[in-house]
C-alpha cells in the first residue's frame, strides 16, 4: 500500500480527525452570532419582527382611514350632484314657466296691436265723415256755427287766464 507522508496532508484533513474540535469552534460561532444579535436588539430597544407588525397594521389602520375619508367625501359629492341637480330642474321649470307667459303676453299684445288698429280706422272713418259732415254744413247754415266757433275760444281764453294767474 501507499502511505501518505503526514505532512503533505491538508489542514483540513488534519481537523477531519477532530470532530469535537469542529464542534466546538461552530458552538462558539452560533454563540458570538446570537450574542451579538441580542445585544444589537437590547440597544435598539425592540426586536424588528414586532417593529414591522406594529408599521403593518398602522398602515392598516391609515388605509381605512383613508378608505372611510373617500366614502364620506363621495357621500358628499354625491349629496351635492343631487342638490345641483334639483336646483337644475327647478330652474328648468322655472324657465319653462316665463316661457308660457312670456307666449301668453305676446298673445296678449298681438291682440292689443289688432284692436289698436282697429280702434285708428274706426276713428279714421269717424273723422273722415265728420269732416265730409262739416263741409256739407257750412253751405247750409254758416252763421250760427261760425259765431258759437268764436264765442267758445274767447270764453275758454278767458278762464285759462285767470287759472294762469291763480298758479303763477
């Protein structure tokens, strides 16, 4: 057989006869490992696992605040659309009202222009056969018309005078 030469061995190798050594050395590694966590969470004062619970559940708790915020303002935006829309029909039917009276009153006032001008022909044809009647009188009686025509201005002539100078 070949012997191996001790000291051509690895370390290694050297260590693979002392699984107690190897043992050992990873206890103390494990230890100094946890130790040091623990210190590291005693002067941070919290363990992080609980840190990130508690951040969890705050954004939780924000989340439905904000959920419960945005219900309440959709509430109200739809209480407003509804006012809004209320006020747009009475508007509208407010609109539709002077609408109706506002045909009515030009009904009226069509009506009005059509008796209007009835009225100035009727006062027309009125005028038109007084004068006819007018001039047909002077050819048969001049004399008493023309002295009542002069006798009436003077009268009235008068008493518009002494009212003159009762207001001035």
């Amino acid at each position: 057989m070949i012997e191996l030469d001790p000291r051509s061995a690895s370390p290694i190798a050297r260590f693979g006869g002392q699984p107690i050594a190897i043992a050992a050395a990873a206890l103390v590694v494990v230890v100094l490992g946890v130790s040091s966590i623990a210190l590291w969470r005693a002067y941070t004062g919290g363990a992080p696992e609980t840190d990130r619970a508690v951040a969890a559940r705050q954004l939780q708790a924000r989340a439905a605040q904000a959920s419960e915020q945005l219900i309440e303002k959709t509430k109200g935006l739809e209480a407003t659309q509804q006012e809004s829309i209320d006020q747009l029909q009475v508007v509208q039917d407010q609109l539709l009202t002077v609408r109706r009276l506002l045909a009515a009153q030009q009904a009226d006032n069509r009506k009005l222009s059509e008796q209007v001008g009835t009225l100035t022909e009727a006062i027309d044809g009125l005028r038109q056969s007084f004068a006819s009647a007018q001039a047909s009188e002077p050819s048969a009686a001049p004399a008493p018309h023309n002295r009542s025509a002069k006798a009436k201005p003077r009268a009235s002539r008068s008493v518009n005078r002494g009212r003159a100078k009762a207001r001035g």
